[in-house]
C-alpha cells in the first residue's frame, strides 16, 4: 500500500533526512519512496497507517496531514 501524506515547514535537506528518518521509524513502513520539500509530500509504502505517520512527522517538529 502506498500512502501520501502533506508535509510542511520543510525547508533543506536536512528537514527531508529527519522526516525520513521519523517515517522510517514508524511500525509498518516498508520504504521511504520520497520526501520531497518543495513539492511538501511524503510517500511510503507498507502497511502504516496514515495517522501514524502523521504523528511521527508531527512529533518532529513539522505540520503533517493526511494527503486528500
């Protein structure tokens, strides 16, 4: 299963290694497919459920909503 969740306040690639490394992080996450700034989005695939990787982005200091 692939999920999308909107990532923002992400501004160098430090921000994309931290969220990707939180995302990573999170039970269920088979593979960080993308974390991309400029676009805001995030892209995983595994059986995570969006919530949770909401949180885990969250938790790191970054506004995150699952994507519509």
């Amino acid at each position: 299963m692939t999920t999308r969740i909107t990532v923002r306040g992400m501004t160098c690639g430090h921000c994309e290694a931290t969220v990707t490394k939180a995302l990573a992080a999170v039970p269920g996450v088979a593979r960080v497919v993308k974390v991309d700034r400029k676009a805001g989005e995030a892209v995983v695939e595994g059986e995570a459920k969006a919530a949770a990787l909401v949180a885990a982005v969250v938790e790191t200091g970054y506004e995150a909503e699952a994507a519509a």
